[in-house]
C-alpha cells in the first residue's frame, strides 16, 4: 500500500508544527525489512532493504523515508528565528514559518552565513548570492542517503501537516512515474499537500554520481 501519514488530531494545527508526526509504511505481504547492508532486521527506520516474493521470485529494493515539516517555529540559541523572504517584501501567509525533513533542517542563510562568511541574513536577499561551488558539500544536516547504481530506491515521501502551499518531490538525473501511473501528470516530480503521501520508484533505479532531490522547481 505504501506509506501513511501519522497526524495528531488533538490539535491539527500546533501538534504537527511542534513535531508530533509520524509515518507508517505498508511494504508488499511476507516482506522482510533488513539494515542496507542486509545484515540485521529492522523493526523501523528511515532507510532499510526491503525484500519481497513478486511473481515467485525475490526482489529487494532500498527504501529511504522523508517526512516533509512545514510551518515551523524554529529557535536558534533560544531565539526565534526569523521567517526568510528572499526579496518578496510581501509575502504572503502562505510562506511564512520554517521547514525541515525529518527533524532537521539546514536554511541556505545558515550555510552561508557558518560556512562561506558571506553577510546574509534569514531575511535577507538571496537573488544576488553567487553559491559557490562547495556550497553542498561538508556535512550535511539533513538526511543524505546512498545507493549503488542500479539499485533499486523507492522514496517514501509524505507531508503530515503544514501550510496551505503545496510542495513536490524530484530527484535531479531521475525520474519516477507521477502516482506510479505512467503518462499521468509530471514525470519525476508529484504535488505534496498537507496529508498526503506518495512513493517515488526512481525509474531505471540509482545513477552513478551524487544528486540532490529537492521541493520545488529549479533551474537545470
């Protein structure tokens, strides 16, 4: 079936924005769910091998879970931070708050600001900002996961709670069937909304090389 969201329906607006979410995922029937190096059995995870009977035959393919947060109210050093408009002076309710994935998040702002010493700020204006080219590597805060070529990943995304902007998911150099429905709306990047969940099944499986999968578009 694939994977569910875990909402809290205490309060539907706070409880998600301060962390109470969760997922649940379906695997085929007599699944095994096993570390990636396939040496011990996993009860839960982010990332796992997942191996099935399909047809009379094993198949096995990487299973990697992002739970998208939206509408954060983030700290820093006991500090609100602020809300980053790039240079939309009026933004609207829509974009206001932070995000993170699976608990953890890593602005742009901060990155550059720790990492590069250049001066902006999370209001600040980031059209103007040459990122240079070690801007993505380092240690990363959010998750980083990794395949072998060919292998087969399926991507469990899902969006508990959030604002009302929707938000997608792509993987650059891949591409997955929209719904897992061939020729149905866009191929390698599905629409998120607050309560949604979709599988991402990289077709052709991993590429050689390093990709970053992102929300939103981008230019290539």
């Amino acid at each position: 079936f694939g994977p569910i969201n875990l909402q809290p329906v205490g309060d539907v607006i706070k409880h998600g924005a301060q962390g109470l979410i969760g997922a649940l995922i379906i695997e085929p029937a007599g699944a095994t769910y096993r570390n990636l190096a396939g040496t011990a059995n996993l009860p839960s995870g982010t990332e796992a091998k997942i191996t099935h009977i399909d047809n009379g035959a094993p198949k096995s393919f990487k299973e990697l879970v992002l739970l998208y947060q939206d509408g954060l109210n983030l700290y820093q050093n006991g500090t609100p931070v602020p809300d980053s408009r790039v240079s939309d002076a009026n933004v609207e309710a829509e974009e206001v708050g932070q995000a993170a994935i699976n608990y953890r998040t890593e602005p742009f702002w901060a990155r550059l600001t720790h990492r590069f010493n250049t001066s902006i700020g999370p209001e600040g204006d980031y059209n103007d900002i040459v990122f240079p080219a070690t801007f993505m590597l380092g240690a990363i805060e959010t998750p980083v996961f990794k395949a072998n070529a060919g292998d087969a990943v399926r991507f469990r995304v899902l969006l508990p709670t959030g604002r009302t902007r929707q938000r997608s998911f792509s993987v650059f150099g891949h591409d997955y069937y929209d719904l897992g429905l061939p020729n149905f709306g866009s191929a390698g990047s599905s629409l998120l909304a607050p309560g949604k969940a979709i599988t991402a099944d990289l077709i052709g499986g991993a590429k050689p090389g390093t990709w970053l999968y992102r929300d939103g578009p981008a230019h290539l």
